[in-house]
C-alpha cells in the first residue's frame, strides 16, 4: 500500500492528504483475548497536474514496439 501511494507521488498523479495509524483489536477464535493488528490508512487525492500527466503518458509508448522480423531472401 505505501509501495503505490509513494508510486503515484512521484509520478505526480496523486498528492498526500492524510496519514493515520492506530492498532485495530480482533478476536480470534483460537484465542481467549483479543489480538492487536497494526492499521495504516493512507488518503491521497487527485494532483493538480493529473490531466496533463495522463495526457503525457498517453503519447508516449509505454515499451519500445519489437523490430519487425527480416524475410530471409533466397538467391
């Protein structure tokens, strides 16, 4: 989830605004009291630039197209 967020702010696509982190209680059935999970939540919105980024991305090619392949002449 951090791997994505941080993907998108660097490609400019996403700004950050929010980070929280807490601990979540759960129970589990195997055991008498309840576990604590550690929770991040991660809130990015729409950057400013995303309409033009995109729109950058979209012209150019994602991965160089392979070379068509040579007929072998026979002579």
């Amino acid at each position: 989830m951090v791997t994505v967020a941080e993907i998108l702010k660097n490609s400019r696509l996403a700004v950050e605004q929010k980070i929280t982190t807490g601990l979540d209680a759960f129970n589990d059935d195997g055991r008498e009291r309840a576990v604590q999970k550690p929770k991040m939540e991660i809130v990015l919105r729409k950057s400013e630039d995303f309409d033009q980024v995109m729109a950058q991305q979209t012209r150019q090619p994602t991965a160089p197209q392979p070379a068509a392949p040579v007929a072998a002449s026979a002579t």
